[in-house]
C-alpha cells in the first residue's frame, strides 16, 4: 500500500479509536462507585492508612505492580515516573506491590523512582480490587476517591504488553515489523 494511502486509513483508525475513548470516558462517568474499606498499609516511613494516601486530593491513583520480580512491571514503573509530577498535579498517586518496604525502597532508589511507594504484603487488598486471581500478582490500576469519610473506587483496569499505560509499545507499533519478539529487561547493554 502507498505510504499516503496507509497514513489516511490508520488517521481514519485513530479517529475510531478516539470516538471510543470517549464512549469510555461517558461510560466511566456512569459507573456507581463501590466503597472500599480504609486498608492499612506498610511504607517505607510506617504504617499507613489508604485515607491518608490523598493527601490534599480527593482522587487516588494506585498503580498494582507486582514487585521487583517483573520487568515488564518495572518498564511501567519507569513510564510513571516520568510523567509522575503531572499526575500527581491532579491526583494524589502511589505504587502498591506485595514486595516489603525496604526492597521496595532499595530498588526504586536504584532506578531513581520518585513516587511513593506502599507493601500490599499481608493485606487483602490486592485480591480485594481483583489484582491477586488465585495468590498470584497481577498489574493494573485502581481509582478511589474520598468523599464524605468514605473511600470510593471509582474505576481500574489491568495492564497488559501493548496497552495504553506504557507508550513503549506504541511507538514500537510505527517500526514495520513492531515488536519483533521484543521484551522488557531490568536493565540494557550501552
């Protein structure tokens, strides 16, 4: 296919996607929001209350990561950390994963991470919000927000390769052949 040819049918694709990404918005805005209970949470300063996760926000971001042992996770983590001082202009935003405190914090200091971070460890949270199916970690996010001494979820959706949370693989969806087999590592040869 000519390149001019290809270049209007995929503009025509993006404007598909984006009528649905409004749809998504309009249905998201629909939803009834399921409350959830103030969990308690390990950090690398203490113990802390999802209450106090908001800070001065009345919406919480928390990302489901499933610790130091996934790259692809990892790869995600690395993402927000980039756009970390925008989303938390907006929202107030944190990393949950079963991983301890302290390994937590030796390893996002080593990847210069800036958002915080809390342990999921001993808690039900992460089966609680449907990021643990049968004791096994899964990725995602959830949105909570407080209202009236209430906590809130008000939306969530897992990550998987290729989404829409990692723009990696987006910008390897311009390159021919896309991915080519290509996946996350901790770290890349110079």
């Amino acid at each position: 296919m000519k390149y001019r040819d290809a270049a209007e049918k995929l503009a025509g694709y993006r404007s598909q996607i984006a009528d649905i990404r409004e749809k998504m918005r309009n249905t998201q805005a629909s939803i009834e929001p399921e409350e959830v209970e103030d969990y308690e949470f390990a950090t690398a300063r203490g113990r802390a209350r999802m209450s106090s996760l908001f800070g001065d926000k009345d919406t919480l971001l928390v990302i489901h990561n499933m610790g130091t042992g996934c790259a692809s996770c990892t790869m995600w983590a690395d993402g927000f950390n980039g756009v970390y001082e925008h989303l938390r202009d907006r929202a107030a935003f944190v990393v949950s994963s079963p991983d301890a405190p302290e390994r937590q914090q030796s390893f996002a200091a080593g990847r210069g991470w800036k958002f915080p971070m809390i342990s999921n460890q001993g808690t039900t949270f992460a089966e609680d919000m449907g990021y643990r199916p049968n004791g096994r970690a899964m990725p995602g996010v959830s949105v909570f927000r407080r209202k009236g001494g209430k906590i809130l979820r008000v939306a969530d959706t897992g990550f998987a390769h290729g989404d829409d949370f990692c723009s990696v693989w987006h910008l390897f969806d311009l390159i021919p052949e896309g991915k080519a087999g290509w996946l996350p590592k901790f770290s890349y040869a110079s």
